[in-house]
C-alpha cells in the first residue's frame, strides 16, 4: 500500500514537472524578452520548400549577427487562412502567387516587400523501372490505371497540373484515372510504391525521391509559371530582421542551393 | 451538384458495419471464457487499430496492400488493386472499426447468465447451436450498440480511408474526405453542407436502429432472480 | 441401473474429492454452503472444467482420466435442475422444455413435450414466458426440461431451496411422485437435512471439498461415522468420553458415567440428537441425570429445551432437548431438578 501511494506522487511529480518545463511556451513575449538573444524571425513557407529552405538555413547559420529563423512548413493555403488570422508570421514564401495575392489585397502584407524568389517545373513521373509511360500520351494507355496529383483546389502543384492538362486537351480523357492527394507528398509517395502509375509534381518534388523517375515534363507553356513570392507580414515583430532574411534569399548563395535543388530562380 | 460523397458513404457504412459486425461478433463469440496469455495477446492485435492514430492504420494498410509488398504484389499480379479502389475504403472503415464492435460483442456476450449456457449444454446443444440461440439473443441489446458505434465510426473514418483507397471523386470520396478538402480549398459552405448530411445520415440511423431494438427487447426477458 | 463415481475437481484454493455409487437408489447430497455439493454435481454433468476421476454411469464412462476419456456435458445424458433454475427467458416454456430435443422430429417433440407438460400439470403454461410465472411453476417447468430428454442422471440442485416455505410442502410432494417415476439415477443436493432424508434412500455427507460419511440414511444417521458428520446430521449434544470397558463409558463434559450399546473402546467423543433426550418421572435409573431448565425456545410445533446438568461444570447449559409441544405441556409444571434419561440405544460412540 505504501509502495503504491509514493509511486503515484512521484509519477505526479514528474508529469508536473515536465509541464512546468514547457511553461515558458506559454508565454512567447516573456521568452522573447530574455536578454542577449538576436532577434527572431518566423518564416511560414509551403512544403515543397521544406528541403531547400532547411538546406540553405544551413549556410545562413554560419553568417554572423544574423537573426534566428524559426521554419514552418504547411501547405500554401493553410498557411494563408492562418496568417489572415493573425498567426505570428513574419516571412511568408507560398507556393503559387494565388495566396500571396489574396494576402495582398488584405493589406496583411508589408509594402515594397514581395518579391518572387525562385521557380518550379511540373513533370510527369512514374515509378522507378517502369516503361510503360515516356510521353503524356502515354497516359492514356489503359495500363495506367492511376494517376497521383495534389488536389487542384487546395494544393498548388494540383491546381497548375490541372490547368496544364486542360490546356493540353487531354484533362476529360484522363480525369476518370486521377487520384488528388493532400499534398506532393502524397503523391510521391503512390507513385513510389507503384500503387499510382504515375503522377504529376514539380521537379524538385521529382528530385526528392529515388524511388521515382521523371519520365517528361510538362510543356511550359502550358500552365501559368510556377513562382514561389516571398513577403513580409505587415504584422512582424522583427521587419528588419525579415527583410534581412528575405534579402539573402536572393543573394548568389541561395540560388546556388535552390538551383541544386531543382528550382529555377528569376533572372537578376 | 455532386452527390457521390454520400452514395460512397452510405455504401462504404454500411458494408463496412456488416462485415464488423459478422467477424466481430464470432470472434468474440470465440473468445469468451477463455483464458491464459494467448488470449490476451490476440485481444492485443485485436485492439491495435483502436490504440494507433487512423492515419497509422492508413498506413499499416498500404505497406500491407500496396504494390511495392509482398501482399499486395501477390494481388497485383492476380489483377486485384486494393489500393485507390472502393473497396479499400470499406477495409479501411473495417479495420479501423473492427476493435469496436469486438469489445462492445465480448462484452455484451460475457453478461449473459452462465448457468443458460450451462443449462443448454447439459440439453445437448452444440456449442455452435449454444452461441445461435441462447448467446446471441440474449445479448442482442449490446451488440445492436455496437453496430450503432462502429456505423458511426465507419461514416467518419478519414486517416486511414485517405491513405488506402485515396482522394477520387466519385469512386472513394467519402463524406469526410470531401469535407476535408473543401476545408482545405477554403469552401466553408461546401464543409458545412456535407457537415449537416454526415450529422443527418448519422442520427437516422441511430434512430432506426434503437427502435428495431426496442421491438426485439419486447421479446427479451431477464432470468428472474430468486434467492 | 449402476452409477459409480470416484471425482476430484478444484476450483482456486479449494479441492473437492467425493466417492459415491448407487444401484437406483436416491442419492441425497447434504452439507453447508461451500461443501463442494454444487460441485459434484457440476462434475457428474460435465460442467466442472477442472474434474478427474472416474464417472460410469451404466457401464458407459462419462469420465476417465486414466483413459483419457472425458465427454463434453452435451453427450453425457445428465439432466440438471439448477438451483436458479436457468429457464430461458426469451423462449415459452413449451419451447424451454422442447429445446433438448432438437434432435427429434418436430411432431414427435411437440407429442413429448405435451406429454410431459401434461403430467407435471403445465399445460396451461405452455405459451406462457418464464418471468410470467411463479417459483414453483418454474421449478416444475425446469424440471420437466431435464426430464423430456429420458437423461440417465438426474441432477437437482436444492430444488426447493428459492421456494417460499409454506410452498415447500406441496411441492415436495409433486416432486417425489415424479421422482418415483424416474427410472434413472437421481442425485438430490441440499443443506437441509429434513429433505434430503424425506426425499432420498442413501447420503453423501460432504463438508469442507470432503466426503465424511455414505452409506444408507438410518445407517447416516443411526451410527453416524465422525463428529462432524453427526452434526452436519443434526446432532446437537456432544461430550468428550472416555471409554470404562464393560459397555461403559464416562461422558467427560456432562459428568456422569453411561451405559451405551455401540463398540467403545476407543470411545473419544459420545453424541445423543436432542429428540433422543427423554425425560424420566424419577431420579436414580440408568442414564438418568438431574437438570435445570435454563431457558427455552419454540418453533411452530416443537419447543427446545436447554438444561443444565446438575453433574457437569460450567455455566450455561449443557443438552439440548427437543419435545413436542403437549409434552412440554405436561413437563412444565414439574418441579426442578428434572430428570433426563439418555437411552443406551440412541447415544453415539465416536472413536475422534
């Protein structure tokens, strides 16, 4: 009986003290208020720029005096319904220009500071040492059966595969074998255990997995161009240190690791 | 307007719940009275996908049947793709569910009087003849709950539906797949639509089966107690 | 008809091990709550999981584990009447006492289960549910269920234990004229030892998981075989002895030397039931002791008297008496001491 009831305080005890080490969360401004720390900057970004964005933090943490950078990732609408609701952003870098514009027209973002920080490629790609599918023809063999793409009206890569194939008049043939995932994730992850015969990203989505192979891709002018704007939120705490941050972003540096990665980055 | 979300629901429900309720039922008509640690290892298994997030099942599931396993490229080669097709929601519906229905089914079987199915044994009965007639019947009111449960929680199951059978209109989008990604493309209304019909579909049923209840307790009666 | 029975069966911390055999005669199953009755019932139907032995009901082995042979209660033709009665509550009764001859051809069990139900006076019932009917039409309704099959054994589990008393009676009386009919093996489990001697010819007397006496009712009852067993058998007044030789013995507790006519000479312990103690006119006589009444208690048709021997030590009383009620009319105006006289006949010699 004894053991028992000392066991339980102490169980308690634990918990309650694991709870009170996580207190300081609750309180963001009095952590931010501890002294000699540089300042924060919090970049919402879209998950395609998960890889890239974390790479390049790399480098960046190397510079000196720069400020902190907290990344989170989700996908371009969220982050733009959260950021309306006042989320404590101070970069934002979306997926399409779609969100960007609605947050401009909100007057949310910090004028004189959206700018288009790098480009992407659609490709077709079909799982690894498969050969059925060379051309986008050749999706309409009856031996693709499926076809991944992200959910044209809540992902981005969805939203310009779908504009892509209308304009190639081939959307109504194939609609009957597409399967919208949630994210490009998703949609590589079909395509790399071969449950999906193929599907539709972008080309650092492609470079992403090695389980997959880009079999073409998709004709540029086909589909309005892929552009990631990056902006600050009116909002920020820290402008300066965001403006700094999107700064490099543009610097010889970072396009370097972005071209690694596959995206395109705007002419200078 | 599109209105397949609900005839794929009310498919995939129901199926789902009658499979659940079959396989559940016998196996905790197999499992009663028994004990020692294999038992409660196969309660284990058998609860697991209650205790793992949906979208663990999910994916449990798809390294199960999809094509890159041993499994599912078996199937594959027979020509059978689970993964992405209509039935997948209905496995996904079931597994998820299928903890459910067996400890609501365990339960109301082991309330039933000892001594009744003593009694039939020492009449001759088999023990299958035992489980029909005297198990059965008499524990209905608890499994008419479980189907109720498991109907309930087939119509809104989402992780795991998601990962097997996939986001395809009009083949296995399900009421709470199209809810999510109208929340995701910003469609409130369209949430809010297929929000009220989930919430509708769920309390006709709940309805429906609480009266056939009602009728069957008429015919039930309890052991009268005599000491 | 031959039934033997050698049982062993366990249940957590508590073991049972009874032996018992009859030839058609009744054999009636008495001890106090938790002797194991219920459990050897349970092992002769083949409900106890945990039993070995060996059971032969007619030649035919219901139970052997030397051979490895124990059926399952569905096979072993053993009929129960369970103290609950265990009606099924969602079937009429006609249905209950049909449901062990599924087997059977459907005209052919609705002849049976008329019949019966005819005999045991529940035709009426037949379309009745069992929450419609009273206790001891159900006991009659649990009955027939076990007796339409034709079992071999018939098991009652204190058959008239749920009853109201005064329902006692009438009901007995049905249950031995459908028991004279049976022409199986019958065994009768109760606690109460007026039943099991009014209903049955032979007694397993079980306390504890332990068979302490079987044999013949008189023999039980007459020469019971150990202390407990005479008082599981109703015997009330007991003294540590002392054997004397020449059919003697000294009755250590009650103080007085007695003549008794059962072997002695290991004598530890002599007994006499409370209806056995009479009442002598005079002092002086063989086995006569003078006592004072101490106090007494009636029942509706008996009075119980405690007395206090004049020759024991102690306080309090020391014998039991019981007299019917006119006899206590004539004893009460008498004058202390009275006189109890212990017949040699009727005191028990016991060797622990």
């Amino acid at each position: 009986m004894r053991n028992h009831r000392v066991h339980l305080f102490v169980s308690l005890a634990a918990v309650f003290l694991a709870r009170m080490a996580g207190l300081p969360g609750l309180f963001p401004i009095r952590a931010a208020a501890l002294p000699q720390r540089p300042p924060q900057v919090t970049v919402a970004a879209a998950i395609s720029m998960k890889d890239v964005l974390e790479a390049i933090s790399n480098l960046y943490g190397r510079r000196k005096g720069a400020p902190d950078v907290t990344l989170t990732f989700g996908a371009s609408g969220i982050l733009q319904e959260q950021i309306e609701q006042g989320a404590p952003v101070d970069v934002f870098i979306s997926a399409a220009p779609a969100q960007m514009n609605a947050l401009e027209k909100q007057d949310v973002l910090l004028e004189g500071t959206r700018r288009d920080i790098a480009g992407n490629r659609l490709v077709l790609v079909v799982p690894r040492g498969t050969t059925a599918v060379h051309t986008l023809d050749d999706l309409k063999k009856p031996e693709v059966r499926t076809i991944a793409m992200g959910e044209p009206r809540s992902v981005p890569a969805g939203q310009y595969a779908a504009e892509a194939l209308r304009n190639l008049g081939v959307f109504g043939a194939l609609e009957s074998k597409f399967v919208y995932a949630q994210d490009v994730r998703a949609v590589l992850t079909y395509v790399a255990g071969g449950d999906a015969d193929a599907g539709l990203v972008y080309e650092t989505d492609a470079r992403s997995s090695s389980k997959v192979t880009v079999a073409a891709a998709l004709p540029a002018s086909s589909y309005t161009p892929v552009v990631y704007p990056a902006a600050v939120v009116r909002s920020s705490q820290n402008p300066a240190a965001a403006k700094y941050y999107l700064e490099y972003l543009t610097s010889a540096e970072a396009r370097g690791i972005f071209e690694k990665y596959g995206f395109t980055t705007p002419a200078k | 307007m599109d209105l397949s979300p609900i005839r794929i629901s009310l498919e995939t429900s129901v199926a789902a719940t009658t499979a659940v309720t079959l396989t559940g039922t016998l196996a905790a008509g197999w499992r009663i009275r028994r004990r020692g640690v294999f038992y409660e290892l196969v309660d284990g298994f058998f609860l697991l996908p209650l205790v793992l997030p949906p979208t663990v099942v999910g994916f449990v599931l798809l390294v199960m049947f999809g094509r890159a396993s041993v499994l599912g490229g078996m199937l594959y080669r027979l020509g059978a793709r689970l993964v992405f097709s209509w039935p997948a929601t209905v496995v996904a519906a079931a597994v998820t569910t299928f903890p459910l229905m067996y400890m609501t089914a365990r339960a109301a079987l082991e309330q039933v009087d000892a001594p009744l199915v003593e009694a039939a044994r020492t009449l001759g009965a088999s023990e299958g003849r035992v489980f029909r007639e005297i198990l059965l019947p008499l524990a209905w009111p608890g499994l008419a709950a479980g189907m109720v449960l498991t109907f309930a929680r087939a119509l809104g199951d989402f992780g795991a539906t998601l990962i097997l059978a996939g986001n395809i209109p009009g083949k296995t989008q399900t009421l709470p797949l199209a809810i999510f990604f109208a929340v995701e493309s910003g469609d409130t209304q369209e949430a809010v639509r297929w929000s009220l019909v989930t919430v509708a579909i769920s309390l006709a049923a709940l309805g429906a089966l609480n009266l056939w209840t009602r009728h069957r307790k008429g015919l039930t009666m309890r052991v009268v107690e005599q000491e | 008809m031959e039934f033997q029975a050698e049982i062993e069966a366990r249940r957590g911390a508590f073991t049972l091990a009874a032996r018992l055999e009859t030839r058609g005669e009744r054999v009636g199953i008495l001890g106090e709550s938790g002797a194991g009755k219920t459990m050897t019932l349970r092992a002769v139907a083949g409900l106890e999981r945990s039993a070995r032995g060996r059971i032969v009901v007619n030649g035919r082995a219901l139970l052997d584990s030397s051979r490895g042979v124990a059926l399952p209660a569905r096979e072993r033709r053993a009929g129960l009447v369970f103290q609950s009665y265990a009606l099924f509550p969602h079937r009429t009764v006609a249905e209950n006492v049909g449901f062990g001859l599924a087997h059977a051809r459907a005209t052919e069990r609705e002849a049976r289960v008329r019949d019966i139900l005819h005999r045991m006076h529940l035709e009426d019932l037949a379309g009745r549910y069992p929450r419609q009917l009273s206790g001891g039409q159900q006991q009659r309704v649990a009955l027939a269920r076990a007796l339409v099959t034709d079992p071999e054994i018939l098991l009652l589990d204190e058959p008239l234990s749920a009853l109201d008393f005064h329902l006692r009676g009438l009901v007995e009386k049905q249950l031995l004229d459908t028991l004279a009919e049976f022409g199986g093996v019958t065994l009768y489990v109760s606690h109460s030892l007026e039943e099991v001697y009014r209903l049955c010819d032979v007694i397993l007397v079980l306390a504890r998981g332990r068979a302490l006496a079987f044999g013949p009712k008189e023999e039980i009852f007459r020469h019971p075989p150990s202390l407990e067993a005479a008082r599981l058998t109703g015997c009330k007044n007991f003294s540590r002895a002392r054997a004397l030789g020449e059919g003697a013995v000294e009755a250590l507790d009650w103080g007085v030397r007695l003549r008794v006519v059962q072997p002695h000479s290991a004598a530890r312990h002599v007994a006499i039931r409370a209806n056995h103690v009479t009442f002598a006119d005079a002092p002086g006589g063989e086995n006569v002791l003078p006592c004072s009444l101490v106090e007494s208690t009636e029942t509706p048709f008996r009075r119980t008297l405690y007395l206090r021997l004049h020759t024991a030590v102690g306080e309090g009383w020391h014998l039991q008496a019981e007299v019917l009620k006119d006899r206590w009319e004539e004893l009460r105006g008498r004058p202390m001491p009275w006189h109890v006289r212990l017949d040699p006949e009727r005191v028990f010699v016991m060797a622990e």
